[in-house]
C-alpha cells in the first residue's frame, strides 16, 4: 500500500523528469502501489478541435479515449464535471452530486466500464488563466478504489499535474508577478470600487501616482482598460478574488 515516504519520493522525482514518457513512467509506479490499472492527467478540453490547448499524459485504451475524443466529452465528462466542483479529490461512486446527472453519463460510464475502466477517484487540478485539469486512477471492474489510495493520489496529483504543465510549458517556470506592491495595492483598490482620489488618500499617494501606477500596470498586462486589467491579472494569479471582496 502507498506510504507518506513514498508520497514524499514521488514529489521528489516528478521535478526531475525530462519528458511525458518519464512522467508517465512515475504514474505508472504509482498506479502499481495503489493497486490500480489506469491513470489520466489531462486539462478539460476537447483534444481533437484543440490538441494544444491543453496537456494530457494517459494510459488509458486507445479504443477507449478515441471514443471519448470522437464526442468532445473533455469538456462535458462526468468526472471532469465534478472535479469543477471539489479542491480535495474524490471517489467516482460518490461525484453525482457534484457532477449534477445528464441522460448521457450512464452510457459514458458504461461504455468507461465495456473497456475496462471501473471505479476511481479524480484529484482536481485548476489553475487560473488555464482550463480545468485533473489527475485521475481508474480500477478494472470488481476492484474498489479505497481510502489509503485517495490519501496517497491527494499527496502526489499537485505535483504530478505541475510537472506536466512544466514539460509543455517550459517557459512557464520563468514568470513571476508581473505587478510591483505598489501597482498591486492599486490595482485591489481601484477593483474594489474605490475611485482613484480615494485610492491615493488610503495610500497616501497623489492622484496622479495612483494613475501611473495604474497605467504602469495595464502596460505590463497589455490590457486597455481597467476591467480586462483585474481580469488579466486574477487569471495569472497577481490578483486573487479574496484580495477584492475582502473589505
């Protein structure tokens, strides 16, 4: 069974990879100490009209996730649905609240089922500015998904789905915050509702400091206006939604 230390190895040597085919190699590894068959990292996207939209790293039948590609299901999937809708993971047999039913999820997870694919569990990967992601461990039919693997699928899906993009994107590891403090105090301020001379009293600035500070900001952004500014800025995590509704 999967052990905290062979958690901790795991988010050790996924840093380390070089490419998709090692990746997959350490999910492969995991899949063997949860005792399950399949595992599927992937961004919530329909690969066959965008293949670059997104990343995925799978081992799934090729039957199986040509049939999935063939109906655009990386955007309607139950699981995927679901995963929208939790932070922690969580086991398939219990996602129908989470998911809400559509006529259709019974026959995709029969289909799931006619190829092999039992019960699982999916860890929720969401990072703004991207689509949604997940990790996923699928069982063969009969064999339960249990609370051990779930526990040790939590420790290990975040750095697993972080190496993926990471391999994609390399250049990914190279942006940091794009705001000064001082744009970023603004910038909260101003998305609160706060006109710019009440901005620059409650940061003992002049108004025309908070307007370069402002304009400084939208440049770093190439946003036009203040709006797509907060918008550009919550996607790439500059800003959180925390940061604005909190008085």
């Amino acid at each position: 069974m999967p052990t905290m230390d062979a958690a901790h190895a795991f988010a050790l040597d996924v840093t380390r990879v070089k490419d998709a085919a090692g990746l997959a190699d350490l999910l492969e590894e995991a899949c063997a100490r949860m005792g399950c068959s399949w595992f599927a990292l992937s961004h919530h996207v329909d690969f066959l009209a965008a293949p670059d939209r997104g990343v995925r790293v799978h081992n799934y039948p090729e039957d199986w996730a040509r049939w999935f590609d063939e109906r655009g299901l990386g955007l309607t999937d139950p699981v995927h649905r679901a995963s929208h809708r939790s932070l922690e993971g969580f086991f398939w047999r219990n996602m129908k609240p989470l998911a809400g039913e559509r006529p259709e999820d019974e026959l995709i997870l029969s289909e799931a089922q006619r190829h092999g694919i039992g019960d699982g569990l999916t860890i929720p990967a969401h990072i703004p500015g991207e689509a949604h992601g997940s990790v996923s461990f699928a069982w063969t039919p009969g064999i339960a998904a249990n609370d051990r693997a779930l526990l040790f699928a939590r420790m290990i899906g975040g750095p697993a789905f972080e190496a993926a993009r990471l391999l994609a994107n390399p250049e990914l590891a190279q942006v940091g915050p794009r705001l000064t403090d001082r744009q970023r105090e603004c910038l909260i301020l101003s998305a609160k509702g706060n006109s710019t001379p009440k901005v620059g009293r409650i940061l003992d600035l002049s108004p025309d400091t908070v307007r370069e500070h402002l304009r400084n900001a939208r440049q770093r952004y190439e946003a036009n206006g203040g709006i797509t500014l907060t918008v550009r800025a919550l996607y790439a995590g500059d800003l959180s939604f925390e940061d604005i509704a909190r008085r």
